[in-house]
C-alpha cells in the first residue's frame, strides 16, 4: 500500500472574520486573532486555541492502518500497524495547541510481510534426483524456507552432502496401458515370479479399464501417471495443455485408488517446464536409462531380452510397454528378463523407492516481530 502524505502549513493570521469552526461563520463581530491552515492548496481557518484533536476532528484525518500479510500475500491480521498524525514531524499530544508555523502530516500505515523462519533438516537416506533415471540417491540437507507465522512454505532446496549412491536394484517400468489384452499376461508373470513393477498408465484408458488397475494394485504393483491422453511432442504442448494432462491423468488413476506420486511424459519427452508442471501437482518426473525397444516394428522376444539384459546395470529404470501395440513379445520376453536380473543379485523394486524418513531438527529459534511492530518475540522449536 501506498503511503500518502497530505501536508498542512499553518499559518499565523493577524485579524481575520470571526471562524468558529470550519465551514461556519457566524455574525459579524470583533475580529479575533485566529490561525490559517492549508490542506492541499485549500486554505481553512481555526480559531485561536485549536488543539490537534480539533483539527483532526473537524478535516476529518483517518490514516489508513496496514495489515500484516503472509508470505503469499494473504492477510494474517488486518489493521495491525495503524497510521498516524505526525505535528511537525513527530508524535504530539491530541491536546496540543496549534501555534503558527506548525506543519500536521499524516502517515498512513505500511503493509508488511511476516518475517521468515529458516531449517536445515538432514536426510542422511538421500533423495533422489528430479527428473530421475537411475536408482540413485545423495545424502545432504533440506533447506526449508517458511513463514514465521503462517509457516506457509517459501522454498525448499537440497544441498548435497557427498556423492551418489546407486542401489543395487533395478526398476522394472510398462507404459501406455492398462490393455485388456496385455496387461494380464504380465501382470500374470510378474505375480507368478514374485516382481514388483511399475505401471505408469495413460489416464482415459484407466477409465475405460478401471478393473485392470485395481488387478495392479493389488498385485502389489504401483501405479503412476503417464498423461491422460498420450500426446506426442509433449514438451511442445502449451504450459496449459502440460498442465491439463498431467491433472486429469492423475484424476483419472485417483478415481481407480491410484494416488501416484511420479510422472513420465509421455515418449520421454520433457522440458524443465514439464517438470515443474508435475513438481507444482506433486508428482516427480521419472524417465529410463534402459530401453528394451519393445515398440519397434517386429521386436521379437530374444531380441528384447538380449537388448535389455546387455545394457541393465545396478540403479537401472527399464523401459517396457503393456499397451500402445502389439506386446506380446514382451510378455514373452519378461521372465528371460527377470532371470538375468536376478542371477547377477541385483534386487527389482517397484517405484518410488521408499525414502529415508528425514531427521527432526536440532531446536531452532527465530524471533518474529508482533503486530503493533515494537518488540521482537522469540518463536523456538
């Protein structure tokens, strides 16, 4: 808000009409000595003796109070720092006399923001990156950035503290379904052989196969968003289109009692304003770091097999499909896969990956000014 500043000049008059008050006049008599004040650029005139109050009174002077406002702008306590009628540049009395020269401003009272708190929690477990393509994690510190009273959240930014940590575990990942013609069969392999998977499932078909994604869940498999409608060049979509699809993809696994927490666009097409599309809906990015090509035309199940068993490592994301084709060469091709995994001890996880649950901070203080603005409270934790 503003601040206005209205500046009133009061000047000595040696003999004026009599003015009892301002706007009325009164019969004619004796001229009485009296004092001249100017409200921008209008002159009004007071009787001799006016006091503060009276003048404040009669030009009716009503700073405006500013409010206390949080750290999105939303108002905490309205009114909390009051304006105030400053006589030459100062505090006065209400009863003070007002004597020539004097100068009345008024100060309307500032907005302010409620001061921020700062913690550092630790999470020795590690986090994982954003968008994500391996099984990997780094240890290090969230930075959390909140507002001292709302303790609506500002920012939060990692920093690491050491390196990398790959798991020794590989991701298993199907895309484009649920297919009622796919996805039993590696629903079946996966149950049978004891596999957690993920299913990142497009969201119309979720609706059109709901029962399919109930069969995943409790299989013991997780389903995360993957859009709702599958569109090509994603990441040359509109941020409103982006947005939309990642939302109603989401709605749609939620409707089925999917409540996924990562996103993959669809064909892995993805800008850092995609991934914030899906940050701002709760959702991490999570793309592959192997590809078992089983979406080109005439992939045959050795040839999948082969291609993914010669490129997995530990922390591999592989990338099948149970839908958008022809997918019964991956259905045959996955217990091939599974039994190479597991003879090199890698474990096979489905995602996300549980994270290590971060530790309390050590007790924190901040000191926050109170609404009237002259002392500081103490706030700890």
């Amino acid at each position: 808000m503003r601040k206005a500043l209205f500046v009133i000049t009061v000047l000595a008059v040696v003999a004026v009409p009599t003015v009892a008050a301002v706007g009325r006049s009164h019969p004619r008599r004796e001229a009485r000595p009296g004092v001249a004040v100017v409200v921008s650029g209008r002159s009004v005139q007071f009787t001799e003796g006016t006091t503060l109050r009276r003048a404040v009174a009669l030009l009716r002077l009503r700073p405006r109070a500013g409010d206390l406002l949080d750290v999105r702008g939303g108002v905490l306590w309205r009114g909390a720092f009051g304006g105030k009628v400053l006589l030459n540049g100062g505090p006065a009395a209400p009863t003070r006399r007002l004597r020539p020269g004097d100068r009345i401003r008024v100060a309307n009272g500032h907005d302010r923001r409620e001061e921020l708190t700062r913690e550092v929690v630790k999470v020795p477990g590690g986090v994982t990156a954003n968008p994500q393509f391996i099984l990997a994690r780094t240890a290090g510190s969230q930075v959390v950035v909140r507002g001292a009273l709302s303790h609506k959240l500002v920012s939060a930014r990692f920093q690491p503290s050491g390196a990398e940590r790959v798991e020794r575990a590989v991701a298993l990942t199907f895309d484009d379904g649920p297919s009622p013609r796919y996805t039993p069969g590696i629903l079946a392999v996966l149950r049978r052989l004891r596999v957690p998977a993920t299913f990142f499932s497009v969201g119309y078909l979720a609706d059109e196969y709901p029962d399919l994604i109930r069969a995943e869940l409790l299989a013991g498999m997780t389903v995360q968003n993957h859009s709702n409608s599958h569109p090509q060049s994603f990441a040359q979509l509109s941020r409103h289109l982006i947005g939309d699809q990642i939302a109603l993809g989401a709605r749609s696994l939620h409707r089925v009692g999917a409540d996924g927490s990562l996103f993959r666009p669809p064909g892995g097409s993805f800008s850092p304003a995609v991934v914030r599309a899906a940050q701002s809906r709760g959702e991490r990015t999570v793309l592959w770091s192997v590809d078992s090509a089983d979406w080109h035309h005439g992939a045959t199940p050795g040839g999948i097999a082969h291609r993914v068993l010669a490129a997995v490592r530990p922390g591999s994301i592989v990338l099948l499909h149970d839908g958008g084709g022809d997918r019964s060469a991956t259905v045959a091709a996955l217990p091939r896969i599974i039994e190479g995994i597991r003879r090199r001890g890698l474990e096979l996880v489905a995602l996300p990956r549980p994270t290590a649950r971060p530790m309390k901070p050590e007790r924190w203080c901040t000191r926050a000014r109170t609404p009237d603005g002259r002392r500081r409270a103490s706030v700890c934790r």
